[in-house]
C-alpha cells in the first residue's frame, strides 16, 4: 500500500494524467493506509509496530494516537444494518464487532 501511495503522489502539471494524491498536502500523510490500520483494529486485529517502507518512518507515517489506547468504534447503524443483511446471505464473511 505505502509503495502504491509514492507511485500515485505526483502533481501532473499537463493535466494528461490523474494521480489519487494529487494535492502536496496528502502526499507524505497516507491516510488511506491509515484507514485500513483503524479497521483493522475496530475488528481485533493486532496492527504491526514497525514498518520497512521509508514512507511509514517519517513523522507523518504514525497512527495519530498512541498503539494500545482503546478508540471507541464509531456508532454507524446503517453500516451495521447492511453488514447484518450480508452476514445472513453470506455466513462468517464479514468480522463485525457487536459492541
């Protein structure tokens, strides 16, 4: 993921191509990357405490809170309605929380 975020943070100055982190604002914080780590904490998974890729060392390359420190999960009903549907057509396909 951290190697498809360097690729895709570029500015095109002809306008020919789009890139996903155009703005030099998002290119040394990867907050899709991000995203995935907080999912995978929401559903109990343990994340790594160190990364290789030269774009997680730097000081924008850490989860904004401190590891172990519990995050509540955000109320999102709707979501929840839909996961409950899918998990009935599809058994055991999605680990969602219950809390």
């Amino acid at each position: 993921m951290a190697d498809f975020h360097v690729q895709h943070s570029r500015e095109d100055s002809q306008g020919r191509e789009v890139y996903e982190f155009e703005e030099e604002d998002y290119w040394l914080f990867p907050y899709e990357i991000f995203a995935f780590l907080r999912l995978r904490e929401w559903i109990g998974l343990k994340n790594p405490q160190e990364f290789d890729h030269p774009l997680m060392q730097q000081p924008l390359g850490r989860l904004p809170c401190e590891p172990g420190v519990p995050l509540a999960r955000p109320d999102t009903p709707l979501l929840d309605q839909v996961v409950a549907k899918f998990n009935q057509q599809y058994p055991n396909s999605i680990p969602w929380p219950k809390d």
